[in-house]
C-alpha cells in the first residue's frame, strides 16, 4: 500500500495495513523485547572495541565500574555499616545454621566468603549478604525429610552444600538466559502470604529451644509443633523459658525504640549482640549449662576450608538436592531481587534484575564449594545497611573482615552463648515480617490478591513450605488466566459534549447510538476466549434485539467492535471473527471494526478477513465508525424515502 | 460522588470514578460471568412455576424439547441418515475396537447404547455418535502399558470399560461444574496438530495388518513402528499386502469421487461396507484365511450384556484407570463439543458446550456398564449424517437400531472378513485428517500457532499422544503468558484531521506533540508484567529526554499513560504506578492518566493513588489529557514571560 493511498485512507479515518516487516526481522525485534527488554547494551554502540571490553568488563564485573570513583569518605561510611551489619550477622548466622539444621561454624562461614564476592559482582549498593531465614528452614523441611541430620550429620551437611550448588547453577542460568521475570511470577501477594506464614512456621521452630525441650516433631506445620509442645507438658524448662521472655522483650523493646527514632536504628542492630554477650555471661557465671540451658558449645575456629569434594553427586540423593536447590534458588533469589530492586527505586538507580541473578548464582556455586550454604541479601540486613549510612558494596567487604577475625580469634565465647538466646533473635527478626497490615491493604484494594495472599499464609503454616508456595503461584496464574478465559466486554455509548465512546457501565450519562451496538473487546483474542466471546457478543446482539424489539426503537442495524484493547490475535481468534460475521450477515447486521492495532490488522489482512467485511468497514475509531453507520443508514433512508414514502421497513444492507 | 459533581467532571474531560458495588454483589456477577456465560436460564424469568419445571425439563432433557415437533417430513429424512451412518457406524466400529486391542464386537455394542442416550440427552441435532479412531489408540497406549491385551484380555477389557467410566465421570462433572471453557485450552493450532499426528500414529499402526505381521511393536512412535516393519522384512505377507492396497484405492476413488461431487456422499459413506462385503466373499471363496489373509473370525451374535460389576475399582490398577480416563475424556469431548459446535454454527443453532459435555458424560458412564467403551462424535461420521440430511438426533436412533439388527442376526456374516480391510478403512478414514492445508494456512497468519501445531504433531509422532498433546497445551499456555509478561508498550502521536492518538509505529504519519510523552499500556497490569512495565517505562523516558537533549526541542514535562485497554490492575500493578509516579516526580515530570476503566479506577482511588497524582490529572481520553498539558505549559510559559522575558528555562511543575 502506497504512502498516498495511505494517506487518502487516513484523511477518510480507515485503518491502514502498516508495512510487512521480514519474519526474520520481526522475530528477532520480539526475542529483544523478552530477553533484553532494557536493552543493556544501548551505550555499546558507534564505540570503538577496546571501549566495548573495558564497557562489557564493567558491565558484568561491577567493581570495575564503581572502584575507580571510590573516595575516603566513601569509605568512612562503608566502615562504620560493615562493622554494623557485622554485629547483626555473627549472632544471625549462628541462628539460622541452627534453623537449618548446620552447625552453627557454617552460619559464621557463610557470612565470610559470599558477601566478598558480592562486592566484586554484584550491582546493588545496600544489599548485605548473608544467610536467610526462610531458606534455613527449608533446608532442614526438604533435606531433612530424607536424611536425618543428626543420625547422618555428615551426608546431611554435604546435601545441604549441594543443594547451594544447584541453587546458584538454577540462579546463574536463569540469569544467563534472560529468565530472570520467572522471580515476577511470584506477585506481591504471594510473597507477602508466604513471608509470613514462613516467618510463623520459623517462630514455631524457636519454640523447641525456648521450653528447652530434647525431643521435637520434624515437621514444620503449625498441628504437629503445637501437639509437640503440648504432649510434653511436663518436660517444659522454665530457666530456659524465662531466659527466652527475658531476651525476647529487650530486643523488641530496642526494636520499638528504633522504629521510633530512625537515628537510634544502631540500637536494634545491636541488640542481638549484646543479647549474645549478656546471655553468654550470664550462663557463665551461673553455671546455667547445668541446670536445664542448652548452649553452642565448642566451635572450632578457622577461616572456611574448601567443601568441594563433599558435593554430592551420586544417584541416590541426586533428586532431593536438585529439587531443594531450585526451590531454595528461587525463594533466595525471589528475595534478593526484590529487596535489592526496592532500596535501589528508593535510591534512584537501576539494577538489572539478570545480573543480580548471575552474582547470586555464582555466589552460591563459590559457597558452595567453600563450606557456606544458601545465602542472599535479607531485607533486615540490608536495611540495618542501609540506615547505617552504608554506600557501596564495600560495606560487605568490612563485614566479611569483621566475620573472619571472629572465626580466628573470637569462637571460644561463644561456647556458653544459650541456644535460647538465639532463638530470641531469630523470633524477633521474624515478627517484623509477618506484615499484617499489608494483608489489610489487600483485602481493601484487591480481594483476588488477599485470597492469593491468604492462600499462600495458610498453605505454609498448616501444610509445609513448599505447599504454601506452590498453591500460591497456581492460584496467581489462575487469576491471571482467568482473565484471558472470561474477558470483560462492555456496551460503548456516546458521552454527550465529546467525541469519545465509553462504557455505559462506567458513565451513566453515556448514550446508545440507534440501530448501532457497540461492544468494546478488553483483551488479546486467542483461544482461550474465542469461544467465549463468540457467545457473549451472540448474548449482546440477542439481548439489544430484544431490547430493540420492547422499546419499539430502530432495529440493530450494525455491531461496531471496538479492538483498541486487542492487542493480539491468535488464528482461534480470527475465526471467531469469522463466525461472528457469518452471524450478524445472517442477521442483516453489518459487522464494523474500530481502531485495530497493528498486529491484528496485519492478521486479518493475511487471512483475507479484511477483504470479507470490506475495507471501508474499518475504521480509525469508535467515532468515524458510527459516523459511517449514521451515514450510510440516512441515505438508505432517504433512497426508501424516495421510491415510496412511508415505507420504513428494515432497508438491507449486506 | 453525588450526579451533578460528575457531570461538572464530565464537562471537563475527568474520569468519574463509578459507584462502588456491596462485595457480595460484585462477587456474585464476577461468578456469573466466568460460570454462565451464556445466561442459559434467561428465558425461566418471570415464568410460573409450573412453566419453570417445564423448562427446566427441556433443559435439561433436550428430547422433551424437540419431540413435540416432530413430524413425518423429519421422519422420514432420519431414516435415510440413519441407514447410511449405520453402514459406516458397522465396519468402523470393528475396525476401532481392533485399534484399541478389544473383541471387534465391543465396537458394535458401543454403536448401539451411546447413541441412545445421547439422542435424548444431546442437544445438537447433527452429531452421529460412535467410537473415536485417537480415543481408541489412547486406550491400547496407555492401558497396554500395564495390562497385556492378550495375555490378560480380560483385565484389559474390564479396565478399558473402567477407564470409560471415569472418562463419563470426568466429562459429566465438568459440565456440571460448568467448567467446560477448559476444553478451550485446547486451542485450534494444538488440535490441527495433534489430530494429525494422531491420524498418522493410528495408520501407522495400521501397517501391521497391511503387511500380515503376527508380532509388532507395542510402542506406537514412528521409528519403534517403522523399526518394527523393516526387520520383519521376511515375514511380508504379499496376499495381504495386495489386499490392502486394492481396497484402500478403492476406498480413496470414492472419496475423491465423493468430494468431487458433494451429492455423491453416499459413494463414500457406503464403500466401507461394500469393501467388507466384498472382502468377506473374496476370503470366502478363495479361501484366504489358510493362505495369510487373517480374518475377524468368529462374533458372538446377542446384544449389550451388563458390565456394571466389571469396572475395576481396585487399588492396583485404580490409577491408571483414571489417568486414562480423564486422558480420552478430555480428548473425547474435545472432538464431540468442537464437531457439536462448528455444526450448530453452520447451520445457525446454539449448543451449550456444558449440557453437551453432561450428555457425553452420561452417555459413557451408562456405556461402560453395558460392555460399551468410549464414545463421542466423530467428525466423519457427523458430517456424513449431516449430508445425508439427518435432521435431528433420531437419526442416531435408526442407527442403533440398525447396528442391533446387525448385533441379532448378521454377526456371523463377518467371520470371513479380512482384517487387512478393516486397517484399509482406518487408513482412508485416518488420512482426511492430516490437514497439511491448515497447517499452512497457520504458518501464512499466526508463526507461533504454527509452532505450536507442529509441536503437537511431531511430540505425537515421535513421542505418544500424551507427551504431544502436553507440549501443545504448556507452549499454548506459555505463549498466552508471555503476553501478560512482555505487553506491548507504543509511544502515540497525534493523527492529523482527527482527534485521535494512534501508536507512531502503526501510523506513520502520526506527529508526537512536543514536551509529552505518550504511552499506551496495552494489557491488564499483573504482577507478571509490572516489573518490565516500570523499566520499559523507564527506557521510554530515558529515550524521550536523550531525544530531546540532542534535537534541541523543548524537555520532557509531561508523561500520559494510555489506559483504555487496562482492563484490570493488581496490587503489584499499582505499587509500579507509585514507582513511575516517585521516579516522573524526581525527574520533575507531571504524571497524567488517561481514559481509565471502571476496575481501575475503582482501584486506584481505593489506594488512594488517585489523590496521589491529583484527580484533575486523570483524563477522559488522551486527546483532552494533552490539551490540559499544553494548556498547563502555556499559562507556566507566559507567567515566565512575564516574570522575566526570555527565560525559558524548565518550570518546576511538581
């Protein structure tokens, strides 16, 4: 079609065909659109090649990028966050080994060598690294179930560092690949569901150590720890459970001040610590290891050593390290990405969500081989980070120093440190996370998502994590489904003093158009609605027959379908197209499209359809569309008029 | 929002948010319009009680609808029908059940039954019910796995019948369920595909016959079948073989015939008795059975028997039963409610896909208790009734009379016929339904449906014909998310002579207004998509402002989102809106919405996001949203004139 034509069509409002693009050309514009929807490597062009290295160098090894403009008082702050988060991370990566099961060196381990490399590729600048609370419990409800990690505690260690292994192979190559909206499939109600039911499920585990009981279910739902707890009534230690009410106060009363007073945040960041050192003292001094109070015991002390001959790649527990590792993979990168994503809109910069991916595959897969399991960037970390005035990444690179010379000169006070003390810091960091409020927020503005939401909740903390999870992801997709299968269409009616069409629904004041019905198509038409819109539009023109018929108003003389909203159109879509004009002609109605985007109109040219209704019946909008009806019904009026007058019967027009 | 502030709104172009609905109410026309598309009891409204039961009968019976107005005209037009599929409905049937491994008399019995039930339940007056080639392939494939079809026959025949049980099972409560749009996940591409893959697995069965073979393979993938021919080359009967080829030409000619010359039909529809009769007399005669040519042997004559306390419930074999079931159940009333619907288009009737799925239901549950396995309608035998002028389902019960006649008297008459003619009817049935031609017609219009139709084929043919069909369905579903997840956003200009906003890749001609940026969402913004939303959005404004640097034209100011085809928003979504908004407001960019739906807007005002922007940024259309931005530059622009002539410099909007 030649650009006069085009224009001739234009000035009459038809719709022009736009120009066919090669298929090579446009499949690969869509394959861009899906991988490399913010075209990283736009700088890269009209560069000579040695820029491009040094470009594509800093571009996958960040460090290269930020360490050149580093300065002193960058590293004033960086210091000042690294021993901050340190602080939170010793007695934190104490805990949450104890969570999953790992002696507790392995926490200290894995808030060593991860956050280093980190620094070196991630993009973040406030991410702190470290163990995650959700995926040291899931650690011990997947690896747990097979192999118990006291009986074989060996084999069970070396499946936990396995799993990490496959969870930053799954996490790099999902990077790698560009896959990187999978972790968009878990929506913000699912995590909000699952964070919390995760965070309860976590505070029911705590609740061995803070009764100090010997025996303990091995599931994690909320039945089988209550009957546990229960049963064994008459095993309760109360020196422990005293020491846990006592420190589970102070630290949220520290929490409560901080959330009070930002500038004070240091004082909850703390806390654990403190927690640690009083705790520990006060075992020490009383001899509480005697009467009824567990503690750590011996650690020995010593930088990482290399675990990569205890990976496990036999047969026998291939599979449950596999499984675990894509399910950790997901729910530590889910994580990540998302905290990293929110500090970095709140910061005003970009991550790209892809690399993040592959520094945290790569992270792990390093772990994995020196003795750390699953880590990622928690929120609470981070944000003690954050607040603590942290800048780049080197905060993590302080950390980890301050890490190492706790695991070569500082694990022998830990030995009277109480286990109930650290069930207090886990308990408290957790509270923070089951965001009820943001429940309620659901519930106000979107029922679907408080289902979701709940669904996700109860799904963890009554059957097991990995339920909650996964009933949560299907219920989503079912909802974002259920769209494509049930789509709204609406009657469009004129809105006095404008030229535009609307939803009678939506605007009261709107009014319809004699002898015209206009159906407005809110979705792409592909086979999972074609068959359903078939009937409702069959509905629509039944329905304004009979009104028609009632009222004693015009006859439906024409179905304008406004296709603003198509997006798309699959070829079940077109014949549905088809069937519904074979419909309205056998009715004398003549079918009539407004605005169809690009796309379709290409379809519809290449099926021929296009040439079934007539290109004039076409048009640029809802508008020109119903001033062509009008049109052409005065004139087949006036032509009845003409050859005898009076007689108004139904002219036809097909 | 009382009516006279939203008529002052009106007057001014702003979007009125439309009056909230009680939960329970909005509840109740969502579940409506997902689960009774159709309204089915529209008509009941109004009617006395008695007149409701009525109609609630003829609902639900359909027969009690149409027999009142049957006449002799009909009557006698049936009966013609009917004979002419019982000619075809006698020799397909032995041939299928011969497909599936069962007694060749189960074919007859299923002929009989089924069709009975289906002509007092089915409301489509076209379909000629009758066993189904894919359906009976998928019973020797999928139970043969478990059960030796010879060596343990009658397990596998009481299994089949269980397996058609649960298929009945399955379909009926679907129906009833009203969860019959599940069969549209089976979309047009996936069903072109599988059926040909399926016609092709089932001739290629077929060669064992062809070739006289006595041992064959029990897979049914092209290379086992093709392996298993080649080394058996020794064993190549040639009577058979010449057998073969003479009546499948034959039955080809009077397809072709047939297809030539549409008032031929008959030619075709009675060549498969004539081959039987034909081939039965040659064997007789020349005594073929001693010479290689195997024959059906001998048929027990006598109707149904009851096989109620045949179904296998027990646990051993219970779950391949099921799977079975819900397998050809699926695939059943896909073919049934497809061939069902595309009739009633045709011929300008409705049929309500759920009440058909019920009638199949029923009719296969009461099959498997009366030695019957499963049925539906298949294309071919439906489409002969059709040209034969069947008028309504009796038809179907001058078939079942037919095939009982022939289960009484005739059975004996078939012990000399060759089974090489039975795989010659199969083939020339099995090849109308490769249709390359349709394949073509999808690669011309819709490359992904190609791709999907093509999977469909090849994972049928290389694989089984459950791994094609779950390929087909997962990269149908995969192709309708990536939608959600990777929407098309466009950049609209202003079209000339018209108050329209068209995407500027569309219309060339479109003309970008100056300092503002348009976008049109084009899809429901999900969790799935929100996340590419907020960067895409990004990259567009990092475009506009390098744009604008390097042209010299005015800066960025305004931002309008185009939300006419947002039909729905999730929490997820409208977090990524308070991100644009935070990052336009950082960039001193004023954030304008245009034309949004009623859900969204409803939504928005909930999360108060419409205060957030400020209601008078929320327009009718694009058109009136860019004359208040041009309106709001203006005044800025002159007030700076007037405050100091010549300073252009950016106004600070926000």
């Amino acid at each position: 079609m030649g650009n006069s034509e085009f224009e001739s069509c234009k000035a009459q409002g038809f719709v022009a065909v736009p120009p066919a693009k090669p298929f090579a050309e446009s499949l690969k514009s869509s394959l861009r659109e899906v991988f490399f929807p913010d075209d990283p490597f736009r700088g890269f062009k009209n560069q000579p090649l040695s820029r491009k290295f040094l470009m594509g160098l800093q571009y996958f090894v960040p460090i290269f990028d930020w360490a050149p403009r580093y300065n002193r008082q960058y590293l004033k702050s960086d210091i000042v966050a690294g021993i901050t988060i340190a602080s939170l991370a010793v007695p934190q990566g104490i805990s949450y080994a104890n969570l999953a099961k790992l002696p507790p060196i392995i926490g200290l381990y894995s808030s060593f060598i991860p956050p280093l490399i980190y620094a070196i590729l991630g993009s973040s600048r406030d991410l702190a690294i470290g163990t995650i609370a959700v995926g040291s419990l899931l650690i011990f409800s997947m690896i747990g179930k097979e192999v118990n990690p006291i009986e074989q505690m060996n084999l069970y260690i070396h499946l936990a560092f396995t799993a990490t292994f496959f969870a930053g192979i799954f996490q790099a190559s999902l990077g790698f690949l560009r896959l990187g909206f999978i972790v968009d499939l878990l929506s913000h109600a699912t995590i909000v569901g699952f964070m919390g039911g995760a965070a309860t499920v976590v505070c029911l585990q705590q609740l061995r150590a803070m009764f100090g009981l010997e025996h303990f279910t091995h599931n994690t739902d909320i039945i089988s720890v209550m009957k546990s707890v229960s049963t064994q009534f008459h095993q309760w230690r109360w020196e422990s459970l005293l020491l846990g009410v006592c420190f589970l106060s102070f630290l949220l009363v520290t929490k409560y001040f901080s959330k009070k007073k930002p500038g004070l945040f240091w004082i909850s960041a703390m806390a654990p610590l403190v927690s640690v050192i009083l705790g520990s003292l006060l075992v020490y001094v009383t001899h509480g290891e005697q009467h009824g109070v567990k503690v750590i015991g011996p650690l020995k002390s010593g930088v990482n050593r290399l675990s990569i001959k205890d990976l496990e790649f036999g047969p026998e527990h291939l599979h449950v390290a596999i499984r675990t590792g894509i399910v950790i993979g997901t729910i530590a990168m889910a994580e990540g990405v998302a905290v990293g994503r929110s500090f970095a809109t709140y910061k005003n910069y970009h991550i790209d969500g892809n690399k993040e991916m592959i520094a945290f595959g790569l992270m792990n897969i390093v772990g994995s081989c020196t003795s750390c399991y699953l880590t990622s960037g928690p929120f609470s970390r981070t944000a003690v980070n954050c607040s603590a005035g942290g800048k780049t990444a080197v905060s993590n690179i302080v950390m980890a120093v301050a890490v190492l010379i706790t695991l070569l000169f500082l694990t022998p006070l830990f030995y009277y440190t109480p286990m109930v003390v650290l069930a207090s810091i886990i308990f408290s960091a957790m509270l923070g996370l089951v965001d009820y409020e943001a429940a309620i927020h659901l519930w106000k503005i979107d029922k679907f998502d408080f289902v979701i939401c709940i669904s996700a909740y109860v799904g963890v903390v009554f059957g097991s994590v990995e339920t909650g999870l996964e009933v949560a992801v299907a219920i989503s997709l079912i909802r974002v489904l259920l769209y494509l299968v049930r789509p709204r269409t609406s009657v469009l009616g004129s809105i006095p003093n404008s030229e535009a069409y609307r939803s009678m629904d939506q605007y009261p004041l709107a009014k319809s158009v004699p002898g015209v019905l206009i159906l407005q198509m809110s979705c792409p038409i592909y086979f999972t609605n074609a068959s359903y819109l078939r009937e409702r539009i069959s509905r629509w023109i039944a329905e304004e027959e009979d009104k028609s018929k009632s009222s004693g108003e015009s006859s439906l003389q024409y179905l304008i379908l406004d296709m603003s909203a198509v997006g798309s159109i699959d070829t079940s879509g077109i014949s549905m197209l088809q069937d519904v004009r074979k419909q309205t002609d056998r009715k004398g109605i003549k079918l009539v499209l407004a605005n169809p985007g690009s796309e379709v109109v290409k379809k519809l040219g290449k099926s021929k359809f296009i040439e079934e209704i007539g290109r004039e019946w076409i048009h640029l909008s809802v508008g020109h569309a119903v001033a062509a009806c009008n049109f052409t019904m005065l004139s087949v009026k006036q032509k009845n008029v003409d050859v005898s007058a009076g007689d108004f019967a139904t002219p036809d027009i097909v």
